[in-house]
C-alpha cells in the first residue's frame, strides 16, 4: 500500500500524563482518529515492534493514506518508535510530519515548518538522532512559557487552566486542517495558514 506519510503524535502514554501540555500531539490524535471514523476510515495496525499505538487512516480532508503513530516510549525517546516505523514501511524522514508542543509559542498559536533547529525538545531531538536528519516537518502546538522560567519541567507535565486550554484545543482544530492543507497544497500554504490569527 501507498502511504502519504507518518504523522507522528508525540505525548507521554499512561493516564498520568493525560492532557497535560506536554500531551497536545496526542490530544490532536485522538481528534484526527475520531474526525476520519466519521469521514473516512480507521484501521488499527499492530503497533507492538515499533513501541507505538499505530493506525492506517484514509480521510478525504488527508488527500490520501497515511500513518498515524502515538509513541509509548515516553517523549525523550520518541525516536524508538518513529524511525523503526519509517524504516518498516520504506518512508524517508521527509515524508515525517511530527506534532508537538512548543514552549516558545504562546498558548494556542501553531507553526508548521521543514527542518531546522530541534529548540530543546526532547521528543524532537529524539527522533533526529534516529534518524540522523532533522528534515522532516513539524506541525507546532503553542503552550507558551512558564511564569518563572526555573519551572518548565512542572509546566509541560502539568494541565493547562480553562483559559489555556480553550486556546490549545482551538490551535488543535487549526492543527488539523493546517494538516490538511498542506497534504493538498503543501509546505508554503500549511506555513501561511497555521500563522493566520
């Protein structure tokens, strides 16, 4: 079967980590799998040797096939399971699209770009030493910074109040036609639209 990509979702599984800040690229899976139940189709692939829940999702708001995977190897090692998954299904790292959290964009804003530089992140800086690339795209959800900047392994690990949460749940349903848009009309329209407002 031909697949447009790997959407990789990154969180920390287990109920603990739950909707925390750390948790958007799960949150957005979870809302991906629900929309293409509706639309389109979902079929659950066993996931087991690459350490990740993995699904095969047809959408027409996806243009196409593609793979879905929530790593369960914990966010710092995210690179366990994406590479093996790329590798098992013959995908370079350039058909990767990783959603994640970022510190450095404020509550519910989004940017998606190609490449460049990791900022920290562990689940990121995971995947690009698997793979031994950075050149894949990254769909970036905004939880902004902590009030004291000593305090950011508490604020990722922890949920947001009702105010942020709104936010990341509106940037969440952006996030995902940003997806769409760019699996239509690729990386410059994606980037133009999730800067928009």
């Amino acid at each position: 079967m031909e697949y447009k990509g790997v959407i990789a979702a990154l969180g920390n599984p287990g109920p603990k980590y739950r909707d925390t800040r750390h948790n958007c690229g799960f949150m957005l899976a979870e809302k991906l799998l629900g929309e293409a139940r509706e639309e389109g189709s979902v079929e659950e692939i066993n996931g087991k040797k690459f350490n990740c829940l993995l699904w095969r999702v047809v959408s027409p708001d996806l243009d196409g096939t593609w793979l879905l995977a929530e790593p369960q190897t914990f966010m710092k090692e995210s690179g366990r399971a994406v590479q093996p998954a790329l590798a098992w299904f013959n995908l370079k790292p350039s058909q990767l699209v990783v959603v994640q959290d970022e510190l450095d964009i404020p509550a519910g804003a989004l940017r998606f770009k190609f490449g460049g530089g990791l900022a920290g992140h562990n689940g990121l800086s995971s995947i690009a030493a698997c793979l031994g690339s950075a050149d894949f795209y990254r769909l970036r959800i905004g939880i902004g910074r902590p009030p004291h900047k000593t305090d950011v392994i508490n604020w990722v690990l922890s949920r947001p109040d009702a105010e942020d949460r709104e936010k990341i749940d509106s940037a969440i349903d952006k996030g995902l036609e940003t997806l769409s848009i760019f699996s239509r009309e690729g990386l410059k329209a994606a980037e133009l639209y999730a800067k928009k407002g």
